[in-house]
C-alpha cells in the first residue's frame, strides 16, 4: 500500500514538475522575446528619425539607434527598402557586415550571430523605408529561467518529501486497525476468548472493528452457554443417572426382583432423565433468543387468550380453576408471536405444578401508557419471601419445587424469553399465600391501521 502511495505521489510531482518547468521555460522566454521585440520597436523608431532628418539613408545618423541598441546587449543591423545593408555593427559603433533574419514586422535576412533575434520595420510617413534587425546575446534571458528551475526543483523536492510522509501516515492509519483485527482474529482462534480489538477508529474501519468485537461478544457468550449447558447437565443428570443405574445393576445381578413396582419406579427416573433433557434444551435455546428472534406487532390480549386456551385442559387436570380478564385489544406489542407464547405457556405450566386442587388460577391483561402487562395470580401456597429473589435463577428450585420433581429451568426460560423481548417478569407472594407473576413488555405504536392478528396456534409448547 505504502508503494502504491509512494508511486502515484512521485508521479503526481514528476508530471507537476514537468509541467512547471516547460511553463517556466516557456513563460519567460516568451516575456524576453517581447522585450527583445519592444527594444526593437524603439531602435526602428530613432532609425526612423535619423532617415526623416537626414532625407535618406546615406546620411543618417545612427547614433542614437546603436546606443539603444547597445544598451539591450544587442547588435544592430539595418537595411534599406531593397533589402540592402545601410548599416552594421557590433553595438560599439564599428560596422560589420552582418546579415540579420528577425522574427516581428520586419523583413528578414540572413548573417552572422547565434543569440536571439528581433526585428522590426522602419517607417517613415507611412512608408517602410528600411527595417531593423538585432541580435542578442545567448545567455540573454538565461538569468530569470534559472531562478525559475530552481525554485521548481525545490518545490518538487519538498512535494515529494511531503507526500511520502503523508503516505506513511494514511499507509499506517489504514493498516494498524486491520494487522490489529487479524491479530485478534489469530487471538481468537488460538483460544483467548477474550481478546478484542479495542479500535475506535472514524469510518468504515472503525465500524469493521466494531462488528468483530460484537461477533467475537457473541461467540464467547455462546461458549459460556455451550459450556453452562453442559455443567447443568452433568449437574441434573448425575443423580436420576446414578438412580437408574444402581436399580438396573440390582436387577442383573440378582439382587431385586423385577416388580412392576421396580420396573415402574426406574420407567420414572427415565422419564425423569428425558424431562430434564429437554427442560435444559429448552433453556440453551431461550439464552440464544436475542439472535433468533422474528419481531412483529403482536396482539399481547390475543395471545394470552390463545394461551390459556391451550393450557386449560393441563390446568383442569389439576385441579384448578382457570378465569380469564383480557385487556383491551388490540394491545400491540413488538414480539416474537411463538417465544411469547412459549414464555406464557411456562409460566401457566409452572401454575399447574405447584398450585393445590381447588386453587383458582387468573390471568389479567392490561396495559399503561408505556407498558404492556399480564398477571398470573393464584390462590396457591405461595413463594416463601426469602427465595422470591431466586425463582427466576437457573437450576434453582425452592423446598415446593424439590418436592414437587421440578427441574427449575421453566422459569429461568420465561426470564431469558421476557429479556429478549425488552421486558421484564417478577414473583411476588402475600403472607397469606397465592402467588403473583407479572410479565411487562413495552408497547408498540400502531402501524397505520394494520393489526397482526394473534397466532391460531402456538408451536412451542412448555
């Protein structure tokens, strides 16, 4: 990068430079000659003089014309009408007999001299009676066009030293924050999850700094997962394992009987095995919901509806008794239709395994200028004060919960589904029992006058 800089800047200055001298060159040569022209001009004047006092050319005093002529460093030649030498000489006063050619007015001829050359007609009352012709010294004008080359020269020198510089700089500035990113991205990929670029640069690499340090957030938060996953798992499984296989090693080797009773009690460990299974598949897949979330406007009134319909045979089944307060509708909020309804499902679940036979169980929607709220209160045994700050952690279960077989990941779904969402979703019990789960999500602003229509179904199931 860093030559490809240097080549483009070293050519700019060398086509400028180019340019300037020719310009230069050209420039000044052109103002000489002009001033060659212009002294030209005024020796033909005085010749003009001198023929018109004197009647012609045989008796005219050039004088005057040589002293000028003298004067600009030149040698003055002058001819008659016929194009015949009246006059030459070296710009001393001695005639020579130099044939001049000039450039301008006058006619031209031809002679010794090498230097630049200006001509120009003599006119006496309209009439050309003669012309002019002198010749300059060589090194005439040299003078100013070496002032001009080295002025240019210099100039180039500095341009070239300057773009060089700011090439380095530009080469440095585009090329640390990416030499920095594939350094963390080796980082990375050699196993430190922690490494990150740290660039807060302007524009299109600072954004592309920005995007590797988020993916590289988001692949460490999914390691912790991966890895939070399969310490629960060995966590939950380590004891309905250690069940089943003792009970099975009793029955191979003789040691027991293979009851019914047996056989039912170990088909339950299994079972149990499965639940969890699938309670702690449920829960990687809520902690990863903020990537796979499909948001739209969601009727939250509708979908609660839909919800408790869904749940009401497991909740009857119970024991208890289901009563419905919808909000107003529609209640729209920016959601993902089927991990809300996953999230409600869990907690209506969660309801049905905790809650006594002839407990009654409603949930009330309603809304304030800003927020979006459902509430699911039972008539229940309630949450002991002391493990409220705890229902919603993973893996946690409460004394009910460990008797009831809970696994204590249901809840800890509806939190990561409710945080995905923007909301929130707290517990709170009164001292005389019944608990009280209350789910928030902001609201979102009608879009015109489009509604989205609650899903028929829900995919998910708790």
């Amino acid at each position: 990068m860093f030559a490809a800089f240097s080549v483009v800047a070293l050519a700019s200055v060398a086509l400028l430079t180019a340019a300037a001298l020719v310009g230069a060159d050209r420039g000044i040569s052109s103002a000489h000659q002009a001033d060659r022209q212009y002294t030209a001009y005024r020796v033909a004047t005085a010749a003009a003089d001198a023929y018109r006092a004197a009647g012609g050319w045989p008796a005219a005093d050039l004088s005057a014309a040589r002293s000028l002529a003298a004067g600009a460093g030149a040698v003055l030649t002058v001819r008659n009408a016929d194009d015949e030498m009246m006059s030459g000489g070296s710009g001393s006063g001695t005639e020579d007999d130099h044939g001049m050619s000039g450039s301008g007015g006058g006619h031209h001829g031809q002679g010794s001299g090498s230097g630049p050359r200006a001509s120009a007609p003599v006119v006496v009352d309209g009439r050309t009676v003669g012309s002019v012709h002198l010749v300059f010294s060589a090194g005439s004008g040299s003078a100013g066009l070496s002032v001009a080359w080295g002025w240019v020269a210099g100039a180039a020198v500095g341009a070239v030293a300057l773009a060089l510089a700011v090439s380095w700089f530009v080469t440095r500035r585009l090329s640390a924050p990416v030499v920095r990113v594939a350094a963390t991205a080796r980082a990375l990929a050699a196993g430190d999850r922690s490494a990150r670029t740290h660039i807060d640069a302007p524009g299109e690499l600072g954004e592309l700094a920005h995007a590797f340090d988020a993916m590289a957030d988001n692949v460490s938060h999914a390691e912790q997962a991966r890895h939070r996953l399969a310490a629960d798992v060995a966590h939950e499984l380590r004891t309905p394992l250690a069940s089943l296989q003792a009970g099975l090693e009793e029955l191979r080797d003789g040691y027991a009987d293979a009851s019914t009773e047996r056989l039912a009690s170990l088909h339950d460990q299994a079972l149990r095995l499965g639940r969890i299974i699938g309670d702690l598949g449920e829960l990687a897949d809520a902690e990863s919901a903020r990537l796979s979330l499909h948001l739209t406007q969601v009727d939250l009134t509708a979908l609660t509806v839909a919800a408790v319909a869904e749940r009401e045979a497991e909740l009857r089944t119970a024991g208890l008794t289901v009563g419905t307060i919808p909000g107003p509708t529609p209640l729209l909020v920016r959601a993902d239709a089927d991990r809300l309804h996953q999230a409600l499902g869990n907690l209506l679940s969660n309801t049905a395994r905790h809650c006594r036979p002839g407990d009654t169980v409603t949930v009330t929607v309603s809304a304030t200028p800003v927020e979006a709220l459902v509430e699911v209160a039972d008539t229940g045994p309630g949450i002991p004060t002391a493990e409220l700050p705890h229902v919603f952690d993973r893996l946690w279960r409460g004394t009910r919960a460990r008797a009831g077989g809970g696994s204590g990941i249901g809840l800890a779904v509806v939190r990561e589904l409710v945080t995905a969402h923007g909301g929130t979703v707290t517990a709170d019990s009164g001292p005389g029992g019944g608990t009280l789960m209350t789910l928030r999500l902001p609201r979102a602003e009608p879009r015109g006058s489009r509604r989205t229509p609650a899903p028929a179904s829900a995919p998910r199931v708790a």
